[in-house]
C-alpha cells in the first residue's frame, strides 16, 4: 500500500514541473492524471480474476517490478509519448498492487477487517505524504526529475517481502464462471458501493492532483513549497487511518461516514473560501482526515457480503472508482484552464452532497439485510 501511495502521487506532485518540462497546459496536466487513473482503473479490472484464480505472490512480484522500471521512464522520459508510457506502466501495475493488497487484508483479517483495511491504508499515506514531501524538501538541492529517480528505491523492500512471505492458497482454482460474473455485475448494492467510491476517488484525485498547484497559484506559494502542502492531505489521511486501525473496538459504520462527509465538506469550503494559507493548510489537512474512512469501510462492507468472491468483488468496485478517479480531475482540469482552480474545485463540495444521498441509500440496504 505505500508503494500504491508513491504511485499516485508522484505524478501529481512533480505536476508543476511537467508542465514546464513539456510545454502542457491545465487541461493537459489533467489529462495525464486521467491517464493515471485509466491504467489503475485497467489493473484493477485484471486483478480480481488473477487472484481468486492464481493467488497473490507471482502477479505482485511482476508488478513491483514493472512500477520500478515505469517511474524510472517517467524521471527521463525525453518525450510526451514516453512519459505517457512510463505512467500506464506504472499505472496498471499499481492498480494490480492496490486491488491485491486490499483483497488479502478482507481475506486474511476475519472479524477485525474493518480496522484491518483502515491500518493497511494508512501505510497507503506513508507513500502518499513521502513522495510530495522528498521532492518538496529536496527540491532546492537536487532537480525533480533525479528525486524521481530515487523514489523507486523505497519499492525494492515489498518487492524482497513478496518474495519470502507465505500467501493463502487461491480461492477459485477453477475460475469464475461467466454467470457467477454477470450476478456480480447486476448485484445493486455491489454497484452502489462501487458509485459511492466513484465519487470518493474522483474527489481524492481531484485534490491529491492539484492542491499544490492551487497553492502555488491561488495562494502565491512558491512552487517548490507547494508539494508540501499536498503532502498535508495525505498526511491528515494517513493520520486518521491509522488511527481508527488501532482502534479495534469502532466499527467502520455509515455513522462514521457521515461524520467524515461533515468533516470533508467544511473543509473543503474552508480551503475555496479563504486567502489564507496557513488556514488552507490546515483544511487541507482536514480534509484528508475526512476522506479517509470511506475506502476501508467499503471493502470491509464488501468483503463481509462476498467473502468467497473478495477479489473479483473488490476489483469490480476499484474499477469503479477509479473511473470516478478519472473523470474528476480532468473536469477539475478543463474547468481550472477557463475559470481557475479556486471554481474548478467547487466539484468536491457538490460530490460530498451526492455522496451524502447515496449513503443514506446504502445505509438502508445494510439495516434491511441485518433484520432479515
């Protein structure tokens, strides 16, 4: 998970200097987030299907392999089309290290999942707040694309641990069958956890990809300074995870969601409405506390209903999402490009209320199967 952390973050905090590198406008910038969040959303379909059927260990040691020669291409890509390589390699095989580390934790983690999955995806953060916050703080010294360069180094450690660590036997060694597939596909709540993470993911790659360049133009921080205060999204996310991971005896419940939706939606119009950044800071800060419960609770949901089908489950609902992680940046991009990024973000705020909606549908759904 803090390999999945570097993936999605090393993009989005060496931004700034892509576009100067390449000659790219917002609209472009946003693009190559999609472009990101396409390849992830392509591992993430691959890899329930794998796993069920061949188990986690040969299709994780190929990944971290291949996400260690992709950012090294992105570092010296020479040109546009290799950068976009270097991004769909490391893409796909991010999303095949994301979806598998989440489905082993349902799989191995019995009646603790939920704190299980929180605990995991904080070391999501880990990768996510280093990433921003080495080639902020090394920026002065060394140029971003050597920074780059370096950061696979932290991938070599999963990478030896995959290798010696024992996996539980496939679950499916047969395949899943095409009918069992179509049931999944067409189950409504299966799919409505899915919408809501569209959502979650859109809104998380919407700030994770340009919260810094929404400090360096909108509130005139240097543009090297201004991974640092992405770092403090992640941060804040990590943070929280971390600690309802530990906190064994609360339950990743819908109560808990919406708190978190409260959380998220006051400190997303705090970071819209205010010029100043220490105040922004702060709320950015808030913010990813309170976009942090909403994945782990959902794949807790959704191992608990799917146990014998976790991966195929998981990976439909991460393909879902993903989308969502697509879609959102490149409208916050295009909108960013004609009217600025303090507007283009107001797509959190509106998400938060639908998401909201959503909640309250699936928080129905749960209460109904517990009474039956």
């Amino acid at each position: 998970m803090t390999t999945f952390g570097i993936v999605l973050t090393s993009l989005a905090a060496s931004l700034h200097t892509l576009i100067e590198r390449f000659g790219i406008d917002k609209a472009q910038a946003g693009g190559l987030l999609s472009l990101l969040g396409f390849w992830i959303l392509a591992g993430s379909i691959v890899f329930g299907p794998i796993v069920d059927r061949r188990g986690y260990r040969g299709m994780l040691l190929l990944s971290f392999a291949a996400i260690v020669a992709g950012l090294e291409l992105i570092a010296f890509a020479p040109t546009l089309f290799w950068l976009c390589t270097g991004i769909a390699v490391v893409g796909f095989s991010g999303g095949l290290v994301n979806g598998a580390a989440n489905a082993l934790v349902a799989d191995v983690s019995g009646e603790q999942r939920g704190s299980a999955l929180n605990f995991v995806g904080a070391f999501f953060g880990v990768g996510a707040v280093g990433t921003p916050f080495m080639i902020s703080s090394l920026s002065g010294a060394f140029p971003v694309r050597t920074i780059l360069a370096a950061i696979p180094a932290f991938v070599i450690l999963p990478l030896a641990l995959t290798a010696v660590t024992r996996f539980p036997p496939a679950k499916q060694p047969e395949g899943l069958s095409v009918a069992e597939a179509r049931r999944l596909l067409r189950d409504p709540v299966l799919l409505l956890m899915g919408l809501i993470l569209f959502l979650e993911s859109g809104m998380e790659s919407a700030v994770g990809g340009f919260t810094a360049l929404f400090f360096a133009e909108e509130l005139r921080v240097a543009a090297s300074r201004a991974p640092m205060y992405l770092a403090l999204f992640w941060l804040g996310l990590l943070l929280t995870r971390l600690t309802l991971g530990l906190m064994t005896r609360v339950q990743a419940g819908t109560r808990l969601l919406f708190a978190s939706i409260a959380v998220s939606m006051v400190s997303a119009l705090v970071v819209l409405l205010t010029g100043n950044v220490v105040v922004a800071a702060a709320a950015v800060f808030c913010l990813g506390a309170g976009f942090a419960p909403m994945f782990p609770a959902m794949y807790g949901f959704v191992g608990d209903r799917y146990a014998q089908r976790s991966g195929t489950a998981i990976g439909i609902v991460i393909a879902m999402s993903l989308v969502g992680g697509m879609l959102l940046p490149w409208v916050t991009g295009v909108l960013g490009e004609a009217y600025g990024l303090r507007t283009s973000l107001s797509v959190v705020p509106v998400s938060l209320v639908v998401l909201a909606i959503l909640l309250g549908v699936l928080a129905r759904q749960r209460e109904a199967r517990a009474a039956l």
